[in-house]
C-alpha cells in the first residue's frame, strides 16, 4: 500500500549537518565593508577608505560570547564587490587598502579569534557585485568560484557559507551557477550549511526577528526555486498560502510530490541598519525586546541570527557591546534554575521515561498508540514558569500539537498548549507551584521521540 503523505512526512530527517547547526542555535552576523565607512557611495568608492586602525577581530569574539552565542558569520564580499581578504583574483581588497599598509586580512584574523574563543566561524560571499567587471557573462561564475575555493580552503572549518540571492544591476543579468557553487562547497567544506540561498537552511521570511508560532522542519522541495534568469532567490511566491503561515501543515504539504527537511532560520540586525550608521546607537533593541526575539526563534524550532555592525575604527560600539553582555547574562537565567533534579518520569503505561531528564540527545522516550503521555514527579513541590520540550529530530519532527498540565488541588490543570515542538520549544506560563507535570501529545505524526522535557523557574 502507497504511504500516506503523513506517513511520508514522519520519515523526512535532517542530515548531520543541520543536526549541528539546529543545536547551535544562536550566532552572530557582521556586517562589515566600504559601506561601513561611506554608506551614501558604497558602490563608487573604493578601497583608499577603508582603514579600521582599531579594529580587533577579538573584541568581537568576546562580545558575541558573552551574549551566548556559539559561531560568527562575516560578510567577506558584500554587494560592492569589495574583499576582506587579499583574494588572489581581485585588486578591489584589502591589499589595496591602507589597513596595515594593504598587508592585513579581516577573515584571517576573524577566524582566528573565534577559534580562540571557542566560536565556529561562518562565511557571507555576496553573489551579486557591482564592481567586478565579468559580473552579468559566464566567466562571472569562475570568479566567483574561485573565491569561494579561496574562502573554503585557508580559513580553517566552516559552519556555514550564507547567501543571499540579490542581482539588482539593471543593465546587467547574471545567471548564478549555483549546482556548481553547491558542489564546491560540498568537496572543501562537507560539514558546511549553504544557507539561505542553498539547500540546507531557509530564510524565515522577514529581517526584524519574528518567527511564526507554527515551525515545520518538514517542507514541499517546492519552496526552494532558484530562478536562473536573472538570479533571484524565491521563496514560496508561486505557492499558494503565501504568507507561509503553515507550510508543514497536513493541508499544505498534501499538494507536494516531494519532501524536504528545510529548517529556518530568523536574521535581524541589533540597530536598524545592517552596516554602521553613525547615531544609530540609540536604537538598538531593547534587551526585552531581543530576549523575546531568542525565546521566539531558538525556542520555536528555528535558529536565531543576530547581527552587530562594528564602527569605522573596527570595533563595536559600547552601547552595543554591553546589550549583548546583557542578553547573554538574561539567556543564562532562563536555564539557570531547573527544577527536575532528583525528579522521575514515567511514561502513560508506567514504562521509566527518566532519559527525557537529560540533556544527552543520544537519550530519548518513544511515545506511540495510546501512550503518548509522559510524567514527572518532581521531589517536593516546585515553582515553574518556564519549559523547554525537545523532539529527537534525528528521528524526524512529528509533534503536531501538545499540551503541559500541573497537578493542583488534587486534579490536572492544563497550563500551556502549542503546536509543533520540532528541536525545540519553549514554553513561558504563570509561575505555579506543583509535585508533578504531565506532558500529553495531542496530535502527532505516528509514533514521537522527546529527547528532553526541563522545568524551569526564571523569576521574569
């Protein structure tokens, strides 16, 4: 008998490379180039403006890791066509310039210093360039190509290599070849995500940090449509339910012949602005705002990609600095309380469920029929209002609705519901007081597999 398209969803897996960067799950952009020092003639000048005589890759390093971040991507090419690093196939770089009398390299010493700070570094190569003279002519695509053999070889391992699919020159059409950039990609840097524009990691719609409440790992091959001519990136335009609001739901993968794991990822910039502008300190987010924007995206099975631009001396700003300090330090308090030390989980039918009391992803609780219900008793009574609940992705992502009840005057109450959970969700209720939790799956794609449940009390 032909499977069902449900049945067909339950098997759709990630691969290891999309296991590593989902348990990331928070890591910063930098955005970082001619238009930092002349943001009004970005695309007419060139590199005698760029001299960051302060900069310090460590600076940044430090910053992100204060804010709990585990990786730094850096815009090595942005769309003017300028280059951090001294690339053998351009003179618009860094050699030009007078940073370190054209002997420097941005990405060199980036990747160094998040290596010292036990950061995984990542890559932006820009596919559109106004400068390059062979942009919009088939040898577009060897320059191109080998700069990206330049960035994939001499800057240690990479998490992942970014692009965005951006060809606004007017007078000039490019057909990027990106099976070819793909292939590259995969034979120096296997471990690598090709994001965003590529097959392993999505856009999730929109730059200012918001996220859907319903996330699906499990989407129709469809949404990935690379227009060859004349380049852009689409994503779900030729699609019914634009609006991406559910796109893992049973009513809208039931149209598709073919099923991806195609995770998301949530991008947003610390100011309004994804380069530096000078005055733009006063607007940064509000610490509740961009803890909201981490429980959101880290906590609703996508990841989160914070951006901070540093000034025209290379370093970030204070103001900005100590926001991330700030974030980090609240992030910490979110998981710094749990309350299941000495606790035991059964599962419905009275089978040991304890492995969803860890964090080991390789432990996990198989939920199927009937049984699809876990408790814990915690030891003694317990104030919560924080939960975390984690599918073993490796398995697939099946959880289509759940609910969390407390045991209270002798009867469950129902104290939060939501849909998907996927690698991970969080959960914010009332602060309540309790001996024993319970877990039910309310709908599901067959049989689920938890690797996680924490209790938590954050006193927000």
């Amino acid at each position: 008998m032909e499977k069902t398209w449900i049945e067909k969803a339950a098997e759709v897996v990630p691969s290891s490379r999309q296991i590593a960067l989902n348990c990331m799950e928070f890591y910063g952009f930098v955005h970082f180039g001619l238009y930092t020092f002349d943001r009004e003639h970005e695309f007419q000048t060139g590199p005698a403006i760029f001299n960051p005589v302060h900069f310090d890759a460590r600076q940044w390093a430090k910053a992100y890791k204060s804010a709990g971040m585990t990786g730094l991507l850096l815009t090595c090419k942005h769309h003017e066509g300028f280059c951090l690093w001294p690339s053998k196939y351009t003179e618009f770089s860094v050699k030009n310039s007078p940073w370190k009398d054209g002997k420097g390299d941005i990405v060199k010493e980036v990747s160094e210093a998040c290596r010292e700070e036990g950061l995984k570094f990542g890559v932006y190569l820009s596919p559109w360039d106004v400068h390059e003279e062979t942009y919009g002519t088939p040898a577009y695509n060897d320059y191109f190509c080998n700069q990206l053999t330049e960035l994939c070889s001499n800057y240690g391992e990479l998490f992942c290599v970014w692009f965005d699919g951006a060809c606004r020159t007017a007078d000039k059409v490019q057909c990027y070849d990106w099976d070819r950039y793909y292939a590259l990609i995969r034979k120096l840097q296997p471990n690598a995500c090709i994001s965003i524009c590529g097959p392993d990691v999505r856009w999730i719609g929109n730059e200012a940090g918001e996220s859907r409440e319903e996330e699906w790992s499990v989407v129709p091959k469809s949404i990935m449509v690379t227009e060859r001519n004349p380049g852009y990136w689409r994503q779900l335009d030729t699609m019914p339910n634009s609006t991406w609001k559910d796109i893992g739901s049973r009513d809208f993968i039931k149209d598709y012949d073919e099923l991806i794991w195609y995770p998301a990822e949530v991008d947003v910039s610390i100011r309004p602005s994804w380069g530096y502008v000078e005055g733009e300190e006063k607007q940064l987010y509000s610490l509740e705002r961009l803890l909201y924007m981490y429980e959101k995206a880290v906590g609703g099975n996508a990841t989160l990609l914070l951006n901070v631009p540093p000034n025209k001396e290379g370093l970030f700003d204070l103001e900005d600095v100590e926001r991330l300090a700030e974030l980090g330090k609240a992030i910490r308090g979110l998981f710094s309380r749990p309350q299941t030390t000495g606790a035991k989980a059964f599962q419905k039918n009275g089978s040991n469920a304890e492995a969803i009391l860890d964090a080991d992803r390789t432990h996990f609780v198989e939920l199927a029929g009937e049984c699809q219900e876990i408790e814990i008793q915690l030891q003694g009574e317990h104030t919560i209002d924080f939960i975390v609940l984690k599918e073993t992705i490796e398995k697939g992502q099946r959880v289509e609705k759940f609910a969390v009840d407390i045991w209270r005057e002798d009867q469950w109450k129902e104290v939060y519901q939501a849909t998907t959970i996927g690698y991970q969700r969080f959960g914010r209720i009332e602060p309540v007081q309790t001996e024993r939790v319970r877990v039910r799956i309310l709908e599901s794609r067959g049989t689920v597999y938890l690797t996680e449940i924490g209790l938590y009390h954050t006193e927000k």
